[in-house]
C-alpha cells in the first residue's frame, strides 16, 4: 500500500485528514426511497431514443435496494488517504497516495459529470504502484485527486462564479500547498475543460497535461455544429464524423443544467430519478450501461454504477454540480472547442467518447503534442471502464516530461513535513 502524506498543520488553510462514514440511517432511507418510487409507463419506442428505458431502471433500483452494499465502496475509499483543505474560500476535498518510488512524478487527475473520485480510483493502484501492476518503477506517480467544487466531499459554492478556469486556478493553488514544484494534469470530460484552462494559464509548476476528451473542435466549426447549420464542405471524412457524433449524442441534461439546474429538485428528492438521470449521458454509454443491468459483463459493472450514483445521493450534491454548467454557459466556454493550450501536451482518443477527434485537428489545437493515439476500446469513461487501457496511455503520455521533472526538481519528492 503507497504511503500516506504527512500534512502541514498550523497554517492559514491547513490541510486536514477526512474519513468517510455514512450514517446507516442515512443507507436505510435511501433504500425506502429507492422501493417507494412511482413508476411511469413504459415508453412507447423499442430503443432508447426516449431516455433510459423502464426495464433498465427498473432492474437498477431492485439491485440498490436488494443486493448493492454501500459499505464495500466505502471501505475501498477509505483505504487511501483523504483530505481536506480551504481555496478562494471553499472546501475542496482530494485523494493523495503518493508513490513508494523515489522518482515518481506529481500528478493530478481531474474528474468531470456525472463523475467523481471513484470514476479514478481504479488507476490509483497502478500509478503510484506499478511494479505490482505490469510496469516498472520508472513509471510510477504521485496521484491527487480533487473533488470539484459542489461534488462529492468539496464544499457547495455559495456563490457564483465557480467555472472551469476558477477551478484550474484552485487545483494549481492544491499542488503548489501540496509543495509540488514540477507536475501534469490528467483529465476527461469537465476534468479535461479544466486541465485544458491549466494547460492555457500555465501556472508555475504545471509542465504538460493529458486528456481523453480533446478539445480540438475549430471555432467556426464549433459554432455551426451546435446551430445546426449544414457542415462545411471542406471537413474531411474524419472531421466531418467528429461533427456528426457531437450532434448525434443531443446533450438535453447539458442544456439542462446549464440554464436551469435549479428546477431539478426532483433529483434530491428521488434516487431513481437521480439516477435515470446520471446514466442518460451520452448514447453510447447509457447503451453499456443498460446492457450492464441486463447481465451483460463489459466495461462498468452495475456496482460500479451505483457507486458513483450513490455518492451523489448521500452528498446531496446533485443541484450543486449541476450549476457548474450553468456557470460555463454564463462564462461563454465551449465543451470542445480548440482553447489555445501551448503547454505539451497528450491526448487518447477512445471510440466510443462523445466524439473521436481526428489527428488533425488534434495537431493544430495542441502544437506541442506530445503523444497521440487511438485506442481500440473505450467510452467517455475511458478511467472507470478501461482502467488499463488508461493507465498505460498516461505511462506513456508523460514519458517524454519525466526527465525534465527529475532534472529539474530533485528535491520535490519531500512531503510537507508536520
């Protein structure tokens, strides 16, 4: 088991250890909710054109509430170390395992919706010890990962003005407390926004990032895609199906919660509702998902499914994540347009994400790319359901920025010493 941090005390914002332990009366009423819902009628389609169909939700809430045991994620959270610590004046919860190698490099992973920190907890392991994983020392890592603002076990803002480039500033400001003085930053989905701010911020320390959702989409081409105006006719085959995918997938939770996530009381209010919610993400992996549910074994699990959902549920935190789209929507930011990164950067493109992006378009958005592959398998949860897969593109990412860390820095493996 990697070695714990030792954290500063005694500071302004101090760094303290956090434990999770769920109220069991808190499990008991989730499972009353969960046997008390009122069901609709079955849709009148025989595919998931309408959303998550009866049958699939259905089997979803007799599992969580006949067979699903919270306790058993909860001892597998527990087994790393957690903490808190106060930034711009909000809570932020964050894993920290460092690495029993002594050239391990920092490095942050960022999770997006409707993720949290368990959507990266299968790559702790490997990461931070790979010899017991298939690699060799040389590939380890120092892993820390945030609970965004208003998700999980981070506080809820109370304001506005918790978007992707705050968060960026804040995660930077985590790994500077943290007394890293060289790291990279790995992310998908809103994970992948906010290192993409990173990557454009440059904060001191931050030498490169990695994502699995490339936001490599030109601007003029971004605007006509989300108008609905016929595509340019000069997009190439593989362009012109990056575009087709971003319109095929709809986005209504995205329009949703981006101007409205206040009228979603319904999802404090119903964990089934919560959770036909949190699974109509895109297309391909509500199909997984539902073929989850109906005992098909492939990608996540249907305890993996209820980890994340649950988590949600105890934390109350569906409306308070949920207004981090509406606060990209008043900050004008697109989900995939090219941002302006400069920093190295890598980038794993997985088939089945919201939309593959094609290497060219890759090449113009990040011109210090770094690595750039297409994997064979894998959806926008690309951590949480090929973990392998993952763990070997991020070992191969920052291969090239390893030596630059170590020549650089050789004191930066020190922790923050009580």
């Amino acid at each position: 088991m990697p070695e714990p941090l030792i954290v500063a005390r005694g500071s302004d914002n101090p760094i303290r250890p956090f434990h999770v332990d769920v109220p069991e009366e808190d499990l008991l009423e989730l499972k009353r909710r969960v046997r008390a819902t009122r069901w609709p009628e079955r849709e009148t389609v025989s595919d998931q054109s309408q959303g998550v169909k009866l049958e699939t939700i259905q089997e979803l809430a007799r599992y969580w509430a006949d067979e699903y045991d919270w306790r058993r994620i909860e001892r597998k959270i527990n087994s790393y170390p957690h903490f808190h610590t106060e930034i711009d004046g909000l809570d932020f919860h964050f894993v920290h395992v460092r690495s029993k190698h002594e050239n391990a490099v920092p490095l942050l992973i960022a999770h997006g919706w409707p993720g949290s920190i368990i959507e990266q907890m299968k790559l702790i392991e490997p990461l931070t010890d790979p010899t017991a994983h298939g690699g060799s020392e040389v590939e380890a890592f120092h892993v820390v990962i945030p609970s965004m603002p208003g998700y999980g076990f981070s506080g809820k803002p109370t304001a506005t003005g918790w978007n992707p480039d705050r968060i960026a500033r804040a995660y930077a400001e985590l790994m500077a407390r943290l007394g890293y003085q060289k790291y990279v930053a790995q992310g998908g989905d809103w994970g992948s926004i906010v290192v993409n701010s990173m990557g454009v911020q440059e904060p001191q320390g931050l030498i490169g990032i990695h994502t699995n959702m490339p936001e490599v989409i030109p601007a003029d081409v971004d605007a006509v895609i989300w108008s609905g105006y016929p595509l340019p006719s000069t997009l190439s085959d593989d362009e012109r199906k990056a575009c087709e995918q971003v319109r095929e997938n709809k986005f209504a939770y995205a329009f949703m919660m981006g101007t409205r996530p206040q009228t979603l009381t319904g999802l404090v209010d119903s964990p089934v509702g919560l959770a036909a919610f949190m699974i109509d993400h895109d297309w391909k992996s509500h199909a997984m998902i539902a073929r989850s549910f109906a005992g098909v074994e492939e990608g996540l699990t249907p305890d993996d499914i209820l980890d994340n959902v649950t988590l949600f549920w105890l934390t109350n935190t569906a409306i308070s994540a949920a207004r981090l789209y509406w606060e990209n929507t008043v900050a004008g930011t697109s989900f995939f347009a090219a941002k302006g990164v400069k920093l190295p950067t890598a980038c794993s493109v997985f088939p089945d994400e919201m939309y593959e992006a094609p290497q060219s378009w890759v090449e113009k958005a990040y011109p210090n790319l770094i690595h750039f592959n297409a994997l064979p398998k894998g959806g926008h949860f690309a951590a949480w359901e090929q973990p392998e897969f993952m763990t070997a593109e991020i070992r191969r990412a920052f291969e090239p920025l390893r030596q630059t860390i170590l020549a650089e820095t050789p004191d930066r493996l020190k922790p923050i010493m009580a």
